[in-house]
C-alpha cells in the first residue's frame, strides 16, 4: 500500500482520482490549494469557496483533508509573473508557471513533508518510460490532453507523480463518477482562469489587482496610425475580436505589440512563420530526438522542427509554417507524444 496525496479540488477529475487510487488499495489523503481569499475582490477557482467544496468531497470520500494556504507564493510566482509579461507587450503562460513553482513545487513538497510517496493529480496526460526515465507523455483523449502545461517539469519530479485518468476519455470520466455515485459527476469543468473579477478579462483584473497603469497607444498598419487602442495587455497575437471596426469591410488581427503600438493587419497570412526564438529552455533529455516536434500553444497542432541550441536559448526553424508565434507563450517539444522540453517564446 502506498501513501498518496490527491491535490483535491472537489471537482469531477480529482474526485474520481481519489476513488480509484482508494479502490486500487492506496491510502490516499486530499490536499486542496489556496491561492488567494475571496475577501480580495475577485472570483477565485482555488479560493475559500473551492476549499469548503474540497472538504466536502474529502468528507464524503472518507479521506483526511489538508488546506495548503500558498497565497503569497501564488502572487509573487504567478500573478506578478504574469502582469509584467501583459504590460511588457507580452502574453504570459500563467499555467505552466503555476504548475512548476505552485502544483508541482510548493504542493509537492507539502505532500512528502506528509510522509506521502507520490502525489497524484486529474490532469489528462500520462506518464510513460522513455530512455530508461519517466516521462509526461500525452493523454489519452486529445481533446483534454493538457502535456502541454505539464512540459516544464524534470524528471525527477514527474517520478512522484501520477495521473490515474491519463488513460481515460473525458466522457468515461463521468461515466465512471456518475457510476460510483460521486457528486461531481455533473458539475462543469473549470475555466483555468485562476482569478477575475466580474465581466474582466484576466489581464485586466490583474492590472487593477497590482495599480498597474495600461501602456496606451495606437493601433497601426504599414506604419499608419488607424485609432487608440485601451492598452496593450487587453490583446495577444492573432487576436481578432475586440478590436473594432479598424478598417471598414475587412477582419483585423493583431500582427505584433510593440512598446505602446499594436501593429494590425487584415492579411491572415502575415502572421505565417518558420522561424521563431525562445529563451528559458528546459530539457528532459541529453540529446534531441530526429523527429523533433514543437507546439507553440495548448490547442496547436505540433510541427515538425529543427532545434540550435545555444544554453537556455534556442532558435527554432519549423518544417511547415506555424500560426501566431506569441512573445510570453511556451513551446513545447515532443518525441511523438512524449514532452521532452520547453522554451519561453521571445519573437
């Protein structure tokens, strides 16, 4: 029998880990995050409300139930993190970075300093051998696979984890809960934002959470000025709506942010490319497999790519060309399906 901790947060997916880790033998005890208190302001999907949720489903599952208060963490790692990326005309991958340093950091240690062996979690990817290590590889159902998120994390820390429902379409997931009687069975999925307030966007809670100022400036095409945009950590790369009505008759996206400028245009293909450069680079092998792949958002499609790397930097030449290379965005790099590392995306 091992002793596991399920990170809990009441919800369908971490509900029916826990029941097939307590049915497979195991004895599991529930761990919930609290990543800020919902007296500040904003709706919080890891906040007190998400506790008392995750306490109830502990109880009705017969498990011990901890709280690990990570509040302070979650601010400086993430949410900082992630509002000077917006106000530097860059768009921040808040989840990876809360799963290194807060899911995968913080949350694990607190379940060994429990005498725990390994902890488990509902996300939908699967760890697999690779080259004699084990390795985060991606799930069974496409649909949900979340490997990208998960690319950051070393070896050693993907061999205390598990990932019961890896092997599992997101349809049998509630199937099974629904089966076992569980309450979650029905209840919605989270929307992996971690806090907003009402009718904001992410980015905008954020610049009112930290007195943030947005950088204004203007929209532009070949060097003409089109019309003020509201700051450039309300937009990404590729985006097309919420721009208005820039150029009468044609669809505009969002081509590139400069300092204060937001370069648009109404041409789909200029935001086509075969190259980019990343930084931050992390790797889980020595030497990079020939059928390299890189995926430059969650729901891209990997391509096939050519990697020089030169320490945590990395210059990327893709075999086809890729979407909407986006500065603050992960790549992520697979052998097939396994991740075999990740790069902050400069430009």
């Amino acid at each position: 029998m091992t002793k596991i901790a399920v990170a809990l947060s009441g919800g369908v997916d971490s509900s029916l880990t826990v029941k097939m880790l307590c049915d497979a033998g195991h004895e599991v005890i529930g761990v919930t995050l609290c990543v800020q208190h919902e007296g500040e302001g904003a709706t919080v999907c890891a906040g007190d409300s998400a506790v008392a949720k995750a306490r109830a489903a502990a109880q009705y599952l017969g498990i011990e139930h901890h709280v690990l208060d990570v509040c302070d963490d979650f601010r400086a790692s993430v949410l900082e993190y992630a509002w000077h990326e917006y106000s530097h005309s860059r768009t921040p991958a808040p989840c990876v970075q809360c799963n290194e340093q807060i899911k995968f950091g913080k949350l694990l240690d607190y379940a060994l300093s429990l005498g725990c062996e390994k902890m488990a979690t509902g996300h939908y990817a699967r760890i697999v051998d690779y080259h004699g290590v084990k390795r985060i590889a991606r799930g069974v159902d496409g649909r949900k696979d979340q490997s990208y998120f998960l690319s950051g994390l070393s070896n050693d820390v993907v061999s205390r984890v598990l990932f019961p429902l890896g092997s599992l379409e997101k349809t049998r997931v509630r199937v099974l809960a629904a089966e076992y009687g569980l309450p979650a069975a029905q209840t919605p999925d989270s929307q992996n934002v971690c806090i907003t307030r009402p009718g904001e966007t992410f980015a905008e809670t954020l610049c009112h959470s930290f007195d943030g100022r947005p950088v204004i400036g203007n929209f532009t095409m070949n060097g003409r000025i089109l019309a003020p945009h509201l700051g450039i950590h309300r937009y990404t790369v590729g985006q097309r709506h919420g721009l208005g009505n820039l150029v009468p008759t044609k669809a505009t996206l969002v081509k590139s942010i400069g300092e204060r400028d937001i370069e648009v245009t109404t041409n789909v293909r200029d935001l086509d490319s075969r190259e980019l450069r990343a930084s931050r680079a992390v790797w889980h092998t020595d030497s990079l497999p020939e059928g390299l792949e890189g995926q430059i958002r969650y729901r891209s499609q990997p391509v096939g790519c050519r990697v020089k790397r030169d320490g945590e930097r990395v210059e990327v030449q893709f075999d086809a060309a890729v979407h909407a290379v986006t500065p603050g965005q992960v790549i992520a790099f697979y052998d097939g399906d396994v991740v075999v590392g990740r790069a902050i995306i400069e430009g």
